[in-house]
C-alpha cells in the first residue's frame, strides 16, 4: 500500500517506490510513503488562494462549531486507529494518549472559540488605549488571521495528536495547514486525515498532507506563512535558518526534546504518600510510548539521603512492567516506533553511561509474545548519576527511550540548581506536601521550563500526570526546548493571527471594531431598548435615564434587608474617621438603584440578566446626593438555539452612574440575554 498526499483537492501518490514503513512489533510491512514529484509550490498556492478565504469568511463561532463536528466524526472512527495505533508499537493506554488526546484538543478549541472568542471573523485584544488629552484619538489592537499557510512538521512520536494539537488552534484562527507528519508514522497519519477529508466538514484547502519529504516546500513561504516544527533541536535550527524564513521574517515556532525533571521534595521520605505518588510517576513517563516522549521524565533528583530508598523503590516497580506486544493482555510497554530509534537511543545510552553507572536494566531483553530479534524493542534502562554537579552528561545527553539517570541533592537550592541545568525543559516536575518547597522550586526554575507539575496528595485523584500537555496551557519551552509554545488556550489561536494597532476617534474605532467605547457615538430612540429584539438592537444605542436621590431611609433599608451593617454605612462615628468622611450608600444599592432606573418592567425582548462584568465604584455615593444612569448597547454576540431553544443573543450593556456633579460613580458591563426575531 503506498500513502497517498493530499495536494490542492485530491489524493495524489508520490512517484516511486517510495520508504517502506514496518509494524513495530513484527516488522512487517505496513505502507510505502513518498511524496516524490508532488508540487508543493502548488499546495501553498491552493491553501492561500482557497482554503485561506474560505475559513477567514466564517467567525470565530463557526470555525468552533467545525472544530466540534470533526471530533465527534472522529471519534465515531477511533476504533479503526486504535488498530492501526499498535503497528506504531502503542499500547492500548499510549494511544488513547495520541488519538484521544488530540481528538479531545479538537473538543476544547471548539468550546473555546465559543466562550471566549467573539462571534467575529477577528478579535478585539485589550481595552482601548487613551492617546489624546481630550479623549478624540484612541488607539486599540485587532488580531486578524494571517493570510498564509501553517507548515506542520511533526514529529514520529505522536502521529495523531501532533498533528491535532497544532491543527486546533490554526483553523479556530482561521488560517489553513499543510501537515507534514514524520514519515515513520505517517500511516497512522494519513488514516485519521482521510477521515476528516472523507467528512467533508472542513472547506476544502483548510487542510493538506505530505507523507514523505518535504522537499522544497520552505523555500516558497512568504511573510504570511508559519512553520510549526516538533523534533529535534538539530533539525529544528536548521529548518529555523531556512533562508525563506529568514528573509521573510516567517513566524516559527520550536519545539524540541528536553531533559525533564522530576525532584522529590525533602519531606516526601519514603513511606510518604508524595513518596509513592513520586515512584509512579517515575516509572510511568520511562514506560509510557516506551519513553518516546517529548516531556518524558529524563532526570530523576532527589535528596541525597534518599537515592537509595528511590533506586529501589523504582527497581521493583520497573520490574513488574510486562514488555512486548502491545496486543498481549498486561503488557504495559511496547517497541520503540523502529529501527532507527533503537539506534539512536543505543548510541545515547552508551555516551550516557560514561557519566553514571547502570543500576537497573540496560541490557538483553525478551519482550512478551515476540520471537527473539524481531521488533524495535529496547530494555527499561535506570542510571545513577552520585555526583551530578560534576558531570555534564546526564544534562546535555537525552535518550529517547526508557531511559532515566537517577541524581541526588543536598539542599534545595541544589536541587534548583540541577533542574536548571537542563538549559530549558519544557515540563518539570517536584512532588512535597511542604508549600514552601513547593514556591520555592517554582520560582527557582521557571525561567527554565515551559510548565511546572507540583503534586502532593491533595491534587492526586484528578491529577493529568507530569508528561501530559493540555490544550488549556502552553506547551513549549525555552533554551533546549525550542523557545516556541503552542497550545495555551485561546494564546495558541492568537499566533497565527496578525495583531495589529488601529487609532482614530473613538467612534470610528468603534465602527471597525462593532464594540461601543466611552467617546463614541451614542444613539437614541424613542423606543426603550428593551422593548427591542437582539437584530433591532444597534451598537451604540444609548438611554439615559430620569435621577434619583439617594437618602438616609435607603441606606438603613438597604443595610436591614441585605444584612450588610459595614460601619462606613450604618455608623456616623466610625465613617467619619474613615477614608469617606461621613456615612456612605452601599455600592450594591448604588447598582441596584441604576437597574431601577434602566429596566423597563414589562415583558418583552429581554429575556434573563446573564451576568456582570468590570465592576468599578469610582467615588463614595451620601445620602443626599443624586445619581443618573446610563446604558449602552455595547456589543452583540448571537448564541447556538439549543433543541426546542428560544433563538437568542448576548448583548453586552455599558453602565455608567453619575451623581449629581456629572461625576462618575459606577461603572460595569452587564449582560442580558435578548430574544432572536428567528434563526439558528
């Protein structure tokens, strides 16, 4: 079976043979793949020309509910990868890691680009930026999407997942991808790809595949492109000096293997529950993808009045992981994905065990229900590193495998110190159940990680485990790492957008931008906005309303019904030798004054007060003063009609509250659900 490459619209094989790509149980062949004579010139052409406009012409919302469309077809199909999943050399849990995981990252953009970005084809990103004295010229920041292609060059590790996890937040951004996948792997690859072709859900150029080289692929980006790059450091530098991406000044992003560490805190002694919790997690992230992970534990740092208890603790634990065919009930561990990964882990064990002596593992290896010599099996190897100030190879030298160096430490500070000589991890890890320990490790090594894992019994139960990137944090880290991040949330989205600084008047920023800000434009009617359904509404559409006095009768009824007897309200005395000088209203009877002076009582449009936001009394209220409100339509964002629903909208509603003086009191946002005059 050859792989095929899908190229501006349609499934095209590479010329030749092609490489031919093994199980990595049996060694069987699997698939050839090539991409030998594909125009990739083309491919960047069809993703900026066709793919690119047809996302850019959906919101925010849209492309979410693409994303969430495409994880529920997926997830219908995973049995089928799942299958495919064991020619990697998965085990049943690693690859619920790899398709799970990356079909779960579809899952949280799709709700993410709901709930927190707007229904737009763009973003606002921050307040508006007063410039001038008089409040007419006002600057703001949009991100747009970028106009190019995101290149994905991944690495073999993670054929699903690698591809799902940079794939999520460039199409919610609006920009199309070419997915290169290591070639290795690319099997498992190519399957789940042709399923999402297969759905028809994404628009056609949103998504393209490479399974094979590259080739010249880089040397036609221009400064609209991306490249995201998982791999290694070596590789990654020099796809990053490409001279396309150099002249271009084109966005890249790295993200490379690292040494990471786990420390066990100085409490954490044996018979501890952080002890324990510390042993697991050891022993999971060396036997997990047979320790074919970018975030896998690498260096294991403990007190040095413990290195023993440890190195036996996760001697008897090693030895109870069944290795071999991960189709066999009980077996834990698999292969390596192949080969050439037996090698190269080989020739780094070698130059690591010049800096540290074998304590567990390392060397012949009879997997369970294998025949001898056949897979890429490698034995569980544990290190011991005694004198780990002094030797540079367990923090320069990473064995991408089962492979771990036990080191010890006599203060904390010393346990910083090693963690920090990875020279940028992208996830450490220190279990204590002693909080000071805890801030103090954080703070000592973040400059060198990507993300910090601290666990003690309390975040146990429902905790993701050390080598578990989410889709809610970066993932990425500095120095060794690469310097790049990916996912994080609604930060992974804005790097394949364009932001961008727009200053003019406050009303003309506000035409652009279809959100009210203080200086712009405001709109009268005759008609109550409230009386008004989401579609009539218009942005900037303003009520100023009739005044009220506040009075001494308010501020005790407000005190007796609330229950809130706060001094500076209730006594003369006291509030006199306060910050206010004499008794105040409460701030919540100052904003449930203005709803009385805004709400229109009858039934009508408006349908539930959503919520409030940016709450802010900017000067006390006395009794005798007088307050006015004003509401105005702010911004609108349409809401999915759930089944047998009211069609419905968001309408976000600017409140200031004045006194008598023209003063500002009050300010906040409140949201109210508005009844649809119809639609989806």
């Amino acid at each position: 079976m050859k792989l095929g490459n899908y190229v501006a619209g349609r499934w095209v094989e590479g010329a030749g043979e092609g490489t031919p790509l093994l199980h990595a149980v049996t060694g069987d062949l699997v698939a050839h793949a090539g991409s030998d004579g594909v125009d990739f010139r083309a491919m960047l052409d069809h993703a900026r020309r066709v793919g690119g406009p047809a996302l850019r012409r959906l919101t925010f919302h849209q492309r979410a509910r693409l994303l969430k469309a495409m994880a529920l077809h997926l997830t219908e199909r995973k049995e089928d990868f799942y299958a495919l999943s064991a020619a990697t050399g998965a085990t049943r849990a690693d690859s619920w890691i790899d398709i799970d995981g990356g079909i779960g990252t579809f899952f949280v953009y799709a709700s993410k680009g709901r709930r927190e970005f707007p229904d737009e084809t763009f973003y606002i990103d921050g307040p508006a930026e007063p410039i001038s004295k008089g409040g007419t010229f006002i600057g703001r920041h949009i991100c747009v999407p970028l106009e190019g292609a995101a290149v994905f060059i991944n690495a073999f590790n993670f054929p699903v997942w690698g591809m799902m996890e940079k794939l999520a937040p460039a199409l919610l951004a609006g920009v199309p991808a070419i997915v290169k996948p290591a070639t290795l792997t690319s099997f498992l690859t190519e399957r789940v790809f042709r399923a999402m072709i297969d759905s028809g859900i994404f628009p056609e150029g949103a998504i393209q595949l490479i399974c094979g080289s590259a080739g010249d692929l880089l040397d036609h980006l221009t400064e609209q492109d991306s490249v995201a790059f998982t791999g290694s450091a070596t590789t990654g530098r020099a796809l990053k000096a490409h001279p396309a991406v150099i002249a271009n000044a084109v966005r890249f992003n790295l993200e490379a293997d690292s040494l990471n560490c786990a420390i066990l805190g100085p409490d954490a002694s044996p018979g501890t529950e952080e002890f324990d919790l510390f042993v697991k997690e050891v022993v999971r992230e060396m036997t997990s993808k047979a320790g074919q992970k970018c975030t896998a534990i690498r260096r294991t740092i403990v007190p040095d009045a413990m290195m023993d208890a440890v190195i036996e603790a996760l001697r008897g634990r090693l030895a109870g992981v069944k290795v071999g065919d991960p189709a066999l009930e009980g077996v834990r561990m698999g292969p390596l994905a192949g080969s050439p990964q037996v090698r190269e882990v080989r020739t780094s064990l070698d130059a690591l065990r010049g800096g540290a002596e074998l304590v567990f593992g390392g060397n012949g290896i009879e997997p369970v229900g294998v025949a001898p010599g056949q897979g890429a099996f490698f034995p569980i190897t544990l290190l011991a590193c005694h004198r780990p100030q002094e030797r540079s190879e367990p923090h320069d030298i990473e064995a991408f495998g089962p492979v771990n160096t036990v080191m010890p430490y006599a203060t904390v500070a010393d346990a910083i110190d090693l963690a920090r000589r990875g020279r940028g991890s992208l996830c450490g890890s220190v279990f204590t159940n002693d909080d000071r320990v805890a801030r103090d490790v954080v703070l000592g090594v973040a400059p060198y990680h990507g993300r910090l894992y601290v666990m003690n019994r309390a975040g146990a139960k429902e905790s993701t485990g050390h080598g578990s990137p989410l889709p809610h944090l970066v993932h990425g880290g500095p120095g060794r790492a690469g310097g790049g991040e990916e996912m994080g949330g609604i930060r992974g989205v804005l790097h394949y957008m364009q932001r961008t600084a727009v200053q003019g008047s406050p009303s003309t920023v506000a035409a652009i931008t279809s959100e009210w800000i203080p200086g712009a434009a405001q709109l009268t009617d005759r008609v109550h906005p409230f009386r008004k359904h989401f579609e009539e509404l218009r942005v900037g559409e303003t009520l100023v309303t009739h005044r009220r006095t506040v009075t001494e009768a308010d501020i005790v009824n407000f005190a007796a019904i609330s229950g809130d007897h706060f001094y500076a309200h209730t006594d003369e005395m006291a509030a006199r030798e306060s910050i206010f000088g004499r008794r105040v209203a409460h701030g919540y009877f100052v904003l449930s004054a203005a709803a009385g002076l805004f709400v229109d009582p009858a039934p009508g449009p408006v349908l539930a007060n959503y919520g409030l936001e940016n709450l802010r009394f900017t000067r006390p209220v006395h009794a005798g003063d007088t307050i006015q409100a004003r509401l105005t339509c702010k911004s609108k964002t349409t809401k999915e009609t759930p089944p047998d629903g009211i069609p419905q909208g968001v309408v976000a509603w600017d409140v200031g509250v004045t006194n008598q003086d023209g003063e500002l009191v009050a300010t906040y946002t409140i949201l109210t659900l508005v009844r649809r005059l119809a639609g989806p």
